[in-house]
C-alpha cells in the first residue's frame, strides 16, 4: 500500500520500525497535493517548507525515542484555515484575513507538534465557517474526491477532501452546527464533534463561541480516535476548556453488546434519501444483531433547533466579527476620510455575501425590542433541547441518526443561504446547541456512488461509547476510496 493512502496508525507504526522515514512521508504526500490540487482546491496554504523542515525535526526526536509513546508521530495533518498557525496565514477563507499571519500557535497546533505529527497545510473553508458548501470561499470552492462536480460539503470541506483525496492522512475542522460532521458525511470519512470544551478554542478565530468545537477527520475510526486523543485536554487559555481523560486504546473494543441505542421519531420521519433512509434502517439493525438495543423515541423540541440555532450563531457571530474594523487586524480598506468610514469601507470590502448577511441578522435579534423576542426566547429554547438530551440519555448510551438528509449536491445546483425548517441542520445542530459529543461513520451511498454518514451522539464526554459504538459498525462496512475521476 502507497504511503500516502495508508491509515494514519499504521504508517506511524512503520515510521517507528524505521521501514519508511518522516522525509520519504512529506515528499510523498506533497507530490501527491501537487498532482491533484488543480482538480479538488482542498487547500489554501500548503506548507511545503515548514513540512520538510519539520520532518527533519520529528525524526530526531523518533530516533531519540522522545516519541514513542505517541501515536501519530510522523503522519500528515491537514489544518482548517481558521485554527491559528504561527508564521503561516490563516485566512478563515475570508479577504479581511486573506494576510493574517499569527504571531501564535492555537494550543491543537502545540499539541499536534508536540505529538510530532506533521502539518502539511491550511485547508479551504466556507468564509468565517459559515455555509455548508466551502463554496462562501474568497479562495474558490472545493471539489468532492467522490466526483468532482459536487460539493465536498462544508464547511470544513477542505479538510474533508485533502483526507478522502489522500492528500493528507488526517485533518482537524471545526464543527458550529455540523461543519464537520456533514463534510465527513459528504466525503465517506469519520468526523468527530467533541464534547463542548474538552478540546480547547485557543487559537481557534470565533464564528459563534457557545458552539464552535475543533475537531478530527480521518478515513477510519482508530485514526480519528487517536487524533482526538491528542488534541483533547484541559487548557487553561480557554476559559471553557474543561478536563477529560482519553484513551484511544481504551476506547477501541468492538463491542456493542447491551448497548443501548435510542432514535429521534422527528428524524426518522423527515423527509430524506431513500438510500439514505434504507441504509439507515439497515444499519440499525446491524447494531441489533451485534446485541444492541435500538429503540424509537419523542422528541418534539428538536424541531426549533434550526431557528434557535440561526438566533443564538448569528448574535455570536456579530459580536465576535466586530473586531474587523480595519484596526486591529487583517484588511484595512483605503480612500477614507474618518474612522467611521475606514470600518465601513473595510468590512464592506472585507466580508463576502454570507458573512454580512448574518452579521446584519445577528444585529437585528440583538437590537433593543428584538433581544427580549428572539434571543432570550432562543436562548430558553436551547435549555429546553439540552433538557430533551438530558432524558434521553438516562435511557440511551448513543442517539443515532442519519448525518444528512441528502448526498452532497451538485455544485452547479443554486443554492439558498436560508435552511428550510427542516433539513440536514437539524440533525446536526441540535448537538451543538447542546454541547454533546456525536460522530459521522460511512453509512453507505446512494445510486449515484455518493457516499453518506451514519451521526452517533454520545452523553456529555461520551466520546468513548461513541468510539466504541462506531468501531463496530465500521467492521462490518470497511472503508471505500473514492473513485473520482482522478483516482
Ligand atoms: N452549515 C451551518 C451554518 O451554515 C454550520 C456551520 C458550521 O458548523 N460552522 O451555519
């Protein structure tokens, strides 16, 4: 098997037996980005010399056997391109940061360092995370492996489509209201959504605070757990961060057997897919035959989410943006004549279509007469969905349901910036609201080839029963490359 599409746990076993060395990795990952970048757009930066230099570093240190307790030393990790980098750009896809170079690393990127993985580049992004599509991109949309005319998903789709193309063993996205879940779903790959707070936001450039989550992608289950493993962990830079022990190791028992599963009635009957449906039923009774329980359950509140989520990420999103005034940081616009028209100018030619679009709704449920009616009112509803979640899990170990209610479309298709009431942000968003961990396992894929997700959501710092959970499944449905038309 080629390096460059081995798991991620592997190859750093075989970097550590001196079969292949860190060098050999980087050159070989960089010519395969060279050669497919052109067709899929999954970066912004690629970090080419920092990568080779790095390499030379984590190599010695191997061979000091400073590493051996870490397991992916010497492995590629692709970073989305609104987690700070040191000296390298970090751009949130946006023009207001198409030049902003950190003076800091975010407290991931230590620890991905220090764990002696290699960071290969920055990937593209819907601008500031908001979108579902990486096509808000002030650097041009994404191409999906699977076929190339349709969208990888969003909005962490650059770090969805380096890993399916092979470009990159592992990734880190950010997840608001499923941007790393959907792309996972989209591109055929686990993604993991963190319990809020046991991965820190230092570093991590802000779209909505209460519900921003860094996360991993990896093509298989053991790879995203051991990514988790390392980036999780108390920060005291993060005011939220909060302290959880976790062991990949630990948490890889193929195991199900007693395990209690519960599922949403409202997602069941939305309207989605019929592979999707199909597959999902199927998979359900996969997990019995393991010696799961699988149970359906009501669960009314979930269907505000979509609009409580839009209210409480807009209002964030608006204070959070405001520090783009063209002083501090990024774009500064020129031909002014006062402060008032330099921020004007500059967030006017700053921010793209999407971005102000919510800014101006966030300002609008934040004004004085619409704070009381939108968002407390939102903010009452949240409590009562993590209250729904609450119950449930006195019941369930793992909720499940489909990722998506649909495959990635085609990105030709028009796209609308206003999610109807019910849709794939509903089955995703609700676990944000709520600060609960959940995954995307590979499900299946429609007539068309397209691949779609199986979402898993554990108890607050339940990663473990979801780890646990999504191992099995994924023994019996191994992973599938992509046949793209590059591949
Ligand atoms: N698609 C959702 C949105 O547009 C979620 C984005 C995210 O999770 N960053 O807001």
């Amino acid at each position: 098997q080629e390096i460059t599409s081995m798991p991620a746990l592997e190859l750093a076993r075989r970097i550590k037996d001196k079969e292949i060395s860190v060098t050999e990795v980087v050159k070989a990952q960089l010519d395969i980005i060279y050669k497919k970048e052109p067709a899929y757009n999954s970066y912004i930066t690629v970090t080419e010399k920092e990568a080779l230099s790095q390499a030379k570093e984590v190599q010695k240190r191997i061979d000091e056997g400073e590493l051996n307790h870490s397991p992916l030393a010497g492995v590629t990790v692709a970073i989305k391109d609104n987690i700070c980098t040191k000296g390298i750009r970090t751009t949130c896809a946006s023009k207001i940061l198409a030049d902003y170079i950190p003076a800091y690393d975010a407290t991931v990127i230590e620890k991905l360092k220090d764990a002696g993985l290699i960071l290969i580049g920055k990937t593209n992004m819907d601008e500031f995370a908001m979108g579902d599509s990486t096509r808000t991109s002030y650097f041009g949309e994404t191409k999906n492996p699977w076929n190339i005319k349709h969208t990888p998903g969003g909005s962490s789709g650059g770090s969805a489509a380096a890993v399916a193309a092979e470009e990159a063993h592992v990734s880190l996205g950010s997840d608001t209201g499923g941007s790393i879940r959907q792309p996972a779903s989209y591109c055929g790959l686990v993604g993991l959504k963190p319990t809020y707070g046991t991965v820190s936001r230092y570093g991590l450039v802000a779209f909505a605070s209460s519900l921003d989550q860094i996360g991993p992608i990896g093509r298989n289950v053991p790879d995203c757990a051991a990514l988790y493993e390392v980036i999780s962990g108390y920060d005291p830079k993060d005011s939220t961060s909060v302290n959880s022990a976790f062991s990949h190791s630990q948490a890889l028992l193929d195991d199900v057997r007693g395990m209690k599963i519960g599922v949403p009635r409202p997602f069941l009957e939305a309207d989605m897919d019929e592979d999707i449906r199909r597959r999902f039923h199927e998979a359900l009774k996969t997990f019995e035959n393991m010696g799961a329980f699988v149970e359906l359950f009501d669960f009314e509140e979930v269907k505000y989410c979509v609009q409580v989520y839009q209210v409480i990420s807009c209002a964030e999103a608006f204070s959070n943006l405001s520090r783009y005034d063209g002083v501090k940081y990024g774009l500064r616009a020129g031909g002014y004549d006062n402060l008032e028209e330099l921020y004007k100018k500059t967030r006017s030619e700053g921010f793209g279509y999407e971005v102000k679009r919510r800014i101006m709704l966030g300002a609008f449920v934040l004004s004085r007469g619409n704070y009381d009616a939108y968002y407390i009112k939102a903010g009452k509803i949240r409590r009562l969905i993590s209250e729904a979640y609450r119950k449930a899990f006195e019941r369930y170990d793992i909720i499940m349901s489909p990722v998506t209610l649909r495959t990635a479309p085609p990105l030709s298709e028009k796209k609308s910036s206003s999610p109807g009431k019910f849709s794939s942000l509903t089955l995703n968003s609700s676990v944000n609201l709520a600060g609960l961990p959940a995954a995307s396992i590979p499900c299946g894929r429609d007539k068309k080839g397209m691949p779609f997700g199986l979402q898993l959501v554990g108890k607050w710092f339940g990663e473990k029963d979801i780890i646990r959970a999504a191992y099995a499944f994924e023994r019996t449905m191994p992973y599938e490359r992509p046949e793209g038309e590059l591949m």
